[in-house]
C-alpha cells in the first residue's frame, strides 16, 4: 500500500499576496482561486503569514459594513427612499430584502452591496415592480442618433 505524501496532494500553482495588499485586492484573489486562505510574502518573497477569509471578515465590523451599504450604495447612488430596503449583515454577509421600483435597480443594489469593503457575501432578496431590462436592451438595438447608430 502507498503512503501518500504532501507533495502528492499539494498545490504548486500557489497565489501569494504582498504584505501591504489592499484588503479588496485579497478579497478578489482568494474568490479567483477558489480558496480561503493564501501566504502573504514580503518583498523578498519570503514567506511572513497567512490570510484568510476569517481574518479579513473580523477586519470590519458588521454595523460598519451595514452602515456603508445604507449610506453609499442605497441613499447616495441609488436614492432609496429609508424603509424600503431591509438591509442585515452577520459575519461579512449583508442581506437585502424589502422591494424597489425597477428591476435594473435590484441588480445594481446586490452589485454595489458587493463592492464594500468586507462584503463577504450578499444574499439579494428583492424584489421590483417593473421589469425594465427589456427597455433598456430593446433601446440599445434601436437608439440612433441624426441616423448613426
């Protein structure tokens, strides 16, 4: 019988980051790479720790996360009105439910919630009255301009 050895089950095509990464840049290598943790290496190259999806949820509080969604993503880009979206974070993860008028609006606000800075997940449960993706791409198919399209 064949005794297995780390060689036989490690990755070689290992993803590092700099000790001075941005937070957000770590966030997007580690969904890239499908992993929960990479090295973190100096200038050198040398090895000087791990970072890992738990340690950069505890980065940032959840009320601060949940401020940052209301505040930027809700109130200042996309104008809602308070009370119409629910907006809940626990360990990174950031829920919205409530209702908003257009669908297109929906899409922007899961997209946006991404966006912040320890945003591990978001779970969009809105919903919209009107569906206006179809305007929006039967209006790129026939907008002209002085006959140029």
């Amino acid at each position: 019988m064949r005794s297995w050895q780390v060689r036989d089950v490690m990755s070689t095509d290992v993803a590092t980051v700099q000790d001075d990464t941005p937070y957000r840049e770590i966030v997007d290598v580690l969904m890239q790479r499908h992993v929960s943790a990479v090295p973190v290496v100096d200038r050198f190259q040398h090895v000087v720790g791990v970072v890992s999806e738990a340690d950069l949820v505890h980065l940032r509080s959840d009320a601060e996360i949940r401020h940052d969604v209301v505040q930027e993503v809700l109130r200042r880009v996309l104008a809602v009105q308070d009370g119409l979206v629910q907006v809940t974070v626990h360990d990174g993860v950031v829920r919205l439910s409530g209702r908003l008028d257009r669908k297109t609006s929906v899409e922007i606000a899961g997209r946006l919630a991404a966006q912040v800075s320890g945003v591990v997940q978001v779970v969009n449960e809105l919903w919209f009255d009107f569906d206006d993706t179809q305007l929006v791409e039967g209006w790129s198919e026939r907008s002209t301009f002085g006959g140029i399209t």
